[in-house]
C-alpha cells in the first residue's frame, strides 16, 4: 500500500536539491533529478549497484535484503540515492524518497507481480 509521504515531488527535498547545486551540473534543460546526468551511473547502472550490493552485504550480512535481482537493485538504487544525497544516515534514520525516484527505479528494476513495500518509518519496537 502506498502512502502519502510516498507521493513527494524531488524538488520538495532540500537536500536533493542542494545535491543538483553542489554537482555544479547546469541544470538547464532537466526539471527532476532523476535528469541528473549522474543519476543514471550512480542510481540504476547495474555494475553500480552489483558493487554497491556487496558492500552493503558486507556491512548487513545475515540482515541484508535478499531475493531476486531486481529487489536487490531497487533495495541498492534507493540506497544509493540516500548515500548520495544524504551522506549516512544510521539504522533508523530513513527518509522517504520522491515518487520520481521510486517510479523511475521499479520501471527499470520491475517486480513480475507488481508487489512493492514502499516506505515505511522505522518501527520503535525494533529499534
């Protein structure tokens, strides 16, 4: 099930947008930041998020988000995005991400049976 903070805009996040500033890329010419000359090599290059994979396998292990290729790549591209925009963050900091970046990431990396889990606040019982 889908929520409303899942249904924010990338130019509603402070931090994304300082990120387009701080690239120096010109940003004439795209209006989201998955136009973001570096978004694709950063956030859906499949070499990228392989590498990336096992670096948060290593960091994870047993906890680590497993499953068929593309769940893991989506898991990572959003990660990547967080790295990216945010720096670390910790275990129970989370963010939710713009609807831009979750559409554009389960189009290249679909689920066959269209299930998804969105984004969901850390539960205060686990933490």
């Amino acid at each position: 099930m889908e929520f409303v903070h899942n249904c924010i805009c990338c130019k509603e996040i402070a931090a994304i947008q300082e990120k387009i500033v701080h690239t120096g890329v010109d940003t004439e010419g795209f209006s989201c930041f998955t136009d973001h000359p570096w978004y694709s090599a950063t956030c859906l290059n499949p070499g990228t998020l392989e590498t990336a994979y096992y670096a948060y396998r290593q960091q994870y292990g047993d906890r680590a988000v497993e499953g068929d290729l593309p769940r893991k790549y989506r898991h990572v591209s959003y990660r990547q995005v967080i790295r990216w925009c945010y720096g670390y963050l910790g275990r129970h900091n989370k963010v939710p991400l713009p609807a831009c970046i979750m559409g554009i990431t389960r189009t290249t990396f679909p689920d066959e049976g269209g299930n998804y889990e969105g984004f969901r606040f850390p539960d205060l019982d686990d933490m």
